[in-house]
C-alpha cells in the first residue's frame, strides 16, 4: 500500500521548526515535500546551536535535520522578479503551500494567501504565526519558548513556588513540533474539504493557539475555581499516594498511575507482602490514604528504596495497575518499545555523523516511515528547474546573476 499522502506536492517557504517540522510529518506520510530557502543564507535552522549542542557536530546539524528530513531543496531569491516568476510557476503545481514568515514578509514577497490561492485556487494555504492571525499582536514575531511556553500559563505552572523564576521548557523546539503536528493535521483535514468541494483552504495555527489547546484543562480549571494557577503538584503532597514518583534502590525513578486505587491498592499490597496494609485503617480506602497520604507515601518510599530497577519492572509486570518508567531523553533511542514501534530511527550521515530522529507521531496501517537525510542547500535546484523547462544554459544564467543556487 503506498503512503496516504503519496502523489501530494507540499510547497515549503518556511524556516526554523514550526512550520517545517509540519510538512516533515507530512514527507512522513508519503508527501513530496519541496522546501524553498534563499540562495546566501538558506534556512538559519541549519546553524542553530541550542541546549549546550552545537550547531553541528560530525557534519550533523540535528536540529536541521529533524524539521527537514527527506525533502527536496531549491535555493531561490523570491524578491526578486525571475525568482518570484519560478515560485509561482512551483505553485501551479503544487497542493499546499507552507509559510511561516511574518505578515511584512509575505505582503513583501508577493505569497500572501490571496496571491498563492489567485495563482492556484486549488491550494492549501497553510500558515504558522507567534499568536495567531487576528489581534494587535497578530504581526508580531516568536519563538516557542516565549509564545507556546510562556504566554500560555505552561511555564509558571510547571514551575514550584519557590523557584525565583519560571522553567524553560524541557528541550528545543519542544514547542515548535507540537504546533507542527497540529498545523500537519489541519493541513490533512483541509486537503479532505479540497477533495469534495474543490476549493482551496487557509489552515492557521500559531504557537500560542498549540500552547492553549496544551494547557486547555489547566485554564479550565483555573476558571472554575477562579484562580490563576493550579496548586503544584509535589512528591510529597499528592493525596493518592499511588499516583506518584518513587525511586528505586539504584536510583531509577517508576511512576505509579492508580488513578482507581481502590481498585489496585489491594492487589499491589498483596504482590509486595505488605498484608498489613490491607489491614491499617489509615490506608483502607482511597479516602483515608489521602486523609493519612503523607505517612503512606513514606511507606511507598521505603518500599521501592529495598529493590533495583529490575526487580521492580518483574513485579509490577504482575499486577493489572498503571505504571511506567521516568527516562531521561538519551535512553528514549535505545528504548526497546520505542525502536520496535519506529518511533525513534537512526540516519546515518558521512563519516562519523549520525543522529537519532522520530517518526511522525501517526502510522496508517501499521507502515513505519523510512526518514532520511536532510538536504543541503540548494540540493536539488538543477533538478526543478530543468522539470520546470529551463535548460542549462539559463540555469547558469540565473545562478551567475544569484537569482538560484
């Protein structure tokens, strides 16, 4: 069965992560996705350095390489007429359009969403923003740290009170990819409106939009008890002891999910020998665990403190409740369950570079995307081009006067 997206043309204008992790899921689901970068500078994703990682290490730029795995790339100058003129000719053919320049930038180049849909009225209009399309802010520029993260109540609310400041976020791009999901998402959906009606479609979402939706049940919960914050939830003040972190004897950390602990309570209490338990009366109902929860979190602590890891995962492995291990982020990719799903891939680079990438967080019957290497600049601008009915000689033209690379 070929891809779901196969046979789609996704037409990129777009830099950093947001938008380009978007159409690197829809390239993970058979799209050809073809991404436009300017001739000097290209996308400055491809020099990033963030969280202690250089920009590149062993030829391999990781941060490029997530949001741009398996696409083509052209380098054109679209300010100017000649490189304006191939862009458009690339949109006649095309079935979305990505953009998330800011709104000057497109009225400048000509790629707003009247002038692409006027160009193919067919297309997919897809634009990624800071904080939406309306509003005073609507023009201005963000990253995902300052407009997913922190306009959206995430950063203060995973904060303790006792910190001096809010937290970042727990790596890069955390943000920028799930807004990239939600935007490949729309983008799908709006592909299936095409398909009946005919019509083109413009798909917005902006980093503040997949901030909201994140914390949609801490603003609920905020407004109904007509507060700012929820109260942080600590180790050691949870009022359902089994919903919680515990460390073992060698330091690892298992995190408990009884949500119905009065349904796993008994059955944990008897795989552990700890009958008594059963017969505390502080501990006999979830009521009275979270009346008495600090002395039965004490408990639980000693507990998981007499085993290792190992010994844990065989004897939780034997009862019906949730629960699951805390991993840091560099043992995700020698996760056996994550590497059986294809949820983590290594891609090979020349020499010594190599880089570990995930997968589009959605699979269609079952098929696990092959991702590959990210394109260099200007990687495939001879190939279009010439598919486009320019011959060499004008191609060297155009590459002598910088309008391509």
């Amino acid at each position: 069965m070929s891809a779901v997206l196969d046979g789609i043309k996704v037409l990129e204008v777009a830099i950093y992560a947001f938008a380009p992790s978007a159409t690197a899921i829809l390239g993970d689901w058979g799209a050809d996705v073809l991404k436009v970068e300017h001739p000097s500078v290209g996308d400055p994703g491809r020099n990033t350095a963030a969280w202690g990682v250089p920009a590149e290490v062993n030829g391999v730029s990781h941060l490029w390489e997530f949001a741009n795995r398996g696409k083509r790339a052209i380098a054109i100058d679209i300010s100017t007429p000649e490189g304006h003129d191939i862009l458009m000719t690339l949109v006649d053919e095309s079935d979305v359009f990505v953009t998330n320049f800011l709104p000057p930038a497109r009225r400048k180049l000509g790629i707003e969403p009247e002038d692409i849909l006027a160009r193919n009225p067919r297309i997919i209009y897809a634009r990624g923003s800071a904080q939406g399309p309306k509003g005073e802010l609507s023009e201005r520029g963000g990253f995902d740290a300052i407009s997913y993260w922190g306009r959206t109540g995430a950063a203060v609310g995973v904060t303790p009170p006792e910190h001096d400041f809010p937290l970042t976020m727990p790596g890069p791009g955390f943000g920028d990819i799930q807004a990239g999901m939600a935007l490949a998402g729309g983008i799908g959906t709006a592909l299936y409106k095409r398909e009946k009606t005919g019509e083109g479609v413009v798909v917005d979402v902006s980093l503040m939009s997949a901030g909201v939706w994140a914390m949609g049940m801490t603003i609920s919960g905020t407004s109904v008890l007509d507060v700012d914050a929820l109260p942080h939830q600590y180790h050691a003040s949870s009022t359902n002891p089994v919903v919680n972190i515990y460390r073992t004897k060698d330091g690892h950390s298992i995190s408990l999910a009884f949500l119905q602990s009065d349904r796993y309570w008994p059955e944990f209490c008897v795989l552990v020998d700890k009958l008594d338990w059963l017969a505390d009366e502080r501990f006999t109902d979830a009521d009275a665990r979270q009346v008495n929860a600090a002395a039965c979190i004490t408990l639980l602590e000693e507990l998981f403190a007499e085993r290792p890891l190992a010994e844990w995962e065989d004897l939780l492995a034997q009862q019906s409740g949730q629960w699951d291990l805390l991993l840091p982020a560099g043992q995700v990719q020698h996760d056996p369950q994550a590497i059986a799903n294809g949820y983590v891939q290594r891609v090979q680079h020349d020499g010594e570079g190599k880089v570990v990438l995930a997968a589009a967080p959605v699979q269609f019957d079952g098929a696990v995307p092959v991702l590959g290497k990210a394109p260099a600049l200007g990687a495939h601008t001879d190939e279009v081009l010439s598919a486009q009915g320019f011959d060499a000689e004008t191609i060297a033209g155009l590459r002598e006067r910088h309008i391509v690379r």
